[in-house]
C-alpha cells in the first residue's frame, strides 16, 4: 500500500513538473529585435520549452508587425505598444506626447493583464525590463502589473542585464555638454527624474530581490552601490551553444580578418578601433563593421576619417544583419574586437565569439572582466589607441600564436554554455 501511496505520489510531481507554465516577457523578440539580450530572451525562453518540458508562452511588443496574430509562431504574442525610439548615445526615448504615453502605458498593462488571465501560468518572468520604456516599464515600476500578479498569487521574476545602467552609466553629462548636445543633455536629465521615481516604484511594493537575477556579478554589485538591497539576487551568466568539438584553421595568414559587431555608436568605441588601424600597415588588416548605425553624425565623422586616412579598403561597413546571420560568418574571421568604452554588462556577442573559436581583443569594462583576463585574451584599457595597436601588431608578427589564443576563447566559451544557464535559471524558476 505504502509503495503504490508513493509511485502515484511521484508521478504527480512529474507531472506536475512537466506541466509547469511560464510566460515570458520581452520587449523585443527575433526577428524583431537590436541586439544579442533580445537573441538571448528567445533562446533561453526555447531552451526551457526543449531542455525541460516547460510550456513558455513568449509576450512581446508588435515592432516589425502589423497586428498581434501569431506569425505561425508557438504561443507568442506580439501585442504589447512599442513607443519611442532608439537615438544616439544609447538611449531609449519614450513617447513625448504624455497623453499618448499614458494611453499605451495603459494598453500595456491591460495586455499584460489579459494574456495573464488567459495562460493561467505559474510564474512571470521579464527579460529587459526597462526596454520597455514609459509604456510598459512605466506600468512595470509604478508596479500596477507586478500588484496584479500578486493578487492571482503568481510570483514574478526580473532577469536583468540592464536595469538602472541606462540611465547612470552609457552616456556622461559631462560628454554631453563637451559636445554641445544640449537636447540629449535635456533628455539625460529626464532620465534622472525616471530613476527617482523608478525607485521609489520598487520601494513600494517591496520587490522581492531573490526574485530578481543578474547577468553580472558586476551589475549586482552596481546595484548595491547604487543602494539597492540586492543581497538576495542570483547572478546567472549568459550561455550560448558551443559547438562539442571545434576545428583550429592552421592556416592562419596575413591579412588578418576583423570583425567588430553591435550598435555603432561612441559608447561602443568603433573610432578607437579605426585610430590604431591609422598606425598599422594596410595590407595586414580588413576589419568589417556589422551593426546599427545608431548615430548617424558619428558614423558619418568616422567614414570622413576612414576615407582622409586611406582605409577604404582596410575598413568595411556591412550594414546591419541578423545574429543567426552574423553567427553563421563568424568562422570567416580571426579576430574579435570588444572595444566598448561604457559599461559593458555582459556581452553576449564576445561569448558566440568565443565559441567561434576568434581570437578575443577586448576592453575589461563592466562584467566583460569575468569572461576575460589576460590569460585568455590580448586586454587593452578603453580608449587607448595605441594599446590596442599594439595588440594587433603583436598578433601579425607572431602568426604562430594566433591559434593557441583561437584554443583558449573556444575553452572560454565552453564555461558558458546555453544548458547551463537554462538549467540554473530552471531551478531558479521553479525551484
């Protein structure tokens, strides 16, 4: 009686784990998407689907649709508003007409609110909550979603790889006003005033921080600085597929192949890149630039001083491509340059890099330092044209060392592997 009282009782709980729903929010899904946070949202979400028999049903905005039907995509919903705009210097400007914004904000909630009742899931869980912006992450923090959830018992969770860093960290008052951008300095100003009353949002309705999980353990220990109480939170490192064997082309020649990828911007250092290519022969290097022209003054500033420099045929700009795209070209390259002068939180790009098996040339800025160190990569400081020069140079005079650092990043990857973020961010889930 006793065995049989315990059989049913186990396959209860396996059915019970198997039947575990989760709806996850993102504010930009593939393809619809900027950068690799979104990829990420999307695989990991898929991951939990194969990896352990969750049943994701996926929410997110309706950029790049016209209606909210589901593409022929398995339970995602691309109904939420998407206001604003991407501009210049890394920041996401939301609706000015504050009467718009207040509507979308509260069609927002009301979607949330809907698909909610709809699922019926047994936990929430927001990838880039503030890439919401006013819309959604204004309902987000003045927390009308988070109240409503609490009153169907179902717990949320926040994974964040950015949450305070865009309004503290990405662009400078100071380099604003050096460059006499008076309307994004208003508008960095604005932003002060969110990230007061985003505090006090969460303030009030007593966020619980072991339900809020960082990429970074640099961005936990940013948010503790800043006075969170973020004691309690995860940290769970990005993961990424890593090929189980990889293959080192032994012919590595001159010219070296470059690749730099992500939002072409100041903050992301593209014009260092080009200064130490000014010191080095042309006919050693070709670096390809795939991305966003998010500033189009500072694309256009670096173009004039690609062609006045003779760079044309060292430097190309291949436009924006998708990152299963991008993926897919990884293996044609040697080289991958981190050149970010902000605050990188963890860079999902340098890890698929990595897996490619390229050698890594990086900035250590934000939580790029737990992924690299000089044991593992060729390390310059933000900024400075000349250290990163000097790597490359190092890298074309010495060609036999090229695949003992392509070993090392594929050996680098292998820590941060897709299944192993999944698996850590199951438990966390449904633990």
């Amino acid at each position: 009686m006793f065995v049989k009282i315990y059989v049913i009782q186990n396959i209860k709980k396996l059915l019970y784990i198997y039947c575990m729903k989760l709806l996850s929010i993102s504010s930009e899904l593939p393809p619809f998407n900027y950068g690799g946070y979104e990829v990420g949202a999307w695989r990991v979400s898929h991951a939990l689907r194969d990896l352990h028999d969750v049943d994701v049903h996926l929410l997110t905005s309706m950029r790049g649709v016209e209606t909210g039907l589901h593409l022929g995509e398995k339970n995602c919903y691309r109904l939420l508003p998407r206001p604003g705009c991407w501009i210049a210097g890394d920041r996401y400007i939301a609706h000015g007409d504050l009467k718009i914004a207040r509507k979308q904000r509260k069609l927002a909630l009301l979607t949330m609110q809907e698909i909610v009742d709809y699922i019926k899931p047994d936990a929430v869980l927001f990838w880039q909550v503030f890439g919401f912006s006013k819309a959604c992450s204004g309902s987000l923090y003045s927390l009308d979603i988070f109240n409503y959830l609490k009153t169907k018992q179902i717990p949320a969770y926040l994974y964040s790889s950015v949450l305070e860093l865009p309004i503290l960290q990405l662009v400078s008052p100071q380099y604003l006003l050096e460059t006499q951008q008076i309307k994004k300095l208003y508008q960095w100003i604005r932003y002060q005033l969110v990230l007061l009353r985003q505090r006090q949002s969460i303030e009030t309705i007593a966020l619980d921080w072991s339900k809020v999980a960082f990429c970074s353990e640099w961005l936990k220990e940013n948010h503790l600085e800043f006075g969170y109480p973020a004691e309690l939170a995860q940290v769970i490192h990005w993961g990424i597929e890593v090929k189980p064997s990889y293959q080192i082309n032994s012919q590595t020649k001159l010219p070296l192949k470059i690749l730099w990828a992500g939002r072409i911007c100041p903050a992301k250092g593209l014009h260092i890149v080009v200064e130490a290519l000014k010191q080095l022969p042309r006919e050693s290097y070709i670096l390809d630039v795939y991305g966003h022209e998010e500033d189009k003054s500072y694309v256009k500033n670096l173009r004039t001083e690609i062609e006045k420099e003779h760079l044309e045929t060292t430097v190309s700009f291949q436009g924006f491509i998708q990152s299963e795209t991008l993926r897919q070209k990884l293996a044609e390259y040697d080289i991958f340059i981190l050149s970010s002068i902000w605050q990188e939180p963890f860079s999902v790009g340098l890890l698929e890099a990595a897996a490619a098996g390229l050698v890594l040339i990086s900035t250590l800025t934000g939580g790029t330092s737990e992924i690299l160190s000089e044991q593992n990569a060729l390390i310059y400081h933000p900024e400075n044209a000349d250290e990163l020069a000097s790597c490359l140079q190092h890298l074309a005079e010495n060609l036999n060392q090229v695949n003992r650092y392509k070993e090392l990043a594929y050996h680098t990857a292998e820590q941060y592997s897709l299944q192993g973020m999944v698996d850590k961010l199951y438990k966390w889930l449904f633990k």
